[in-house]
C-alpha cells in the first residue's frame, strides 16, 4: 500500500527549450538582463579597477 502523502506522476511533460525560459522569465522575471547598469554607464573595466582601494590590491 502506498503512502496517501506521495504521488506516482508519469513522465514529466516536455517542452521546447524557449517555452520554458518565456515561462520562467513571466513568474520570476529576468534574472540576467543582457546589459546592467554599469555596462550602460559607459565606464570601462580599467576605471572600476583604478578605483579599488590600496588595501584591497
């Protein structure tokens, strides 16, 4: 007999690749956009590293 608490499913259902992003991306939105905001700032990787402070080296 079998425990009234589980439930046998069958094979999960598939779905195109890009289904599931477009369904994920409508409930948990987007997670990595493609540019943040500090890419638009136009800074580039050389200014953020000339800002590290000397005891971070």
């Amino acid at each position: 007999m079998s425990d009234p608490g589980t439930q046998e499913s069958g094979p999960e259902p598939t779905e195109p690749e890009w289904v599931r992003r477009k369904r994920l991306a409508a409930v948990f939105g987007d997670v990595l956009p493609e540019q943040t905001s500090d890419d638009a700032s136009g800074k580039g990787d050389d200014w953020y590293r000339d800002q590290v402070p000397p005891h971070h080296g």
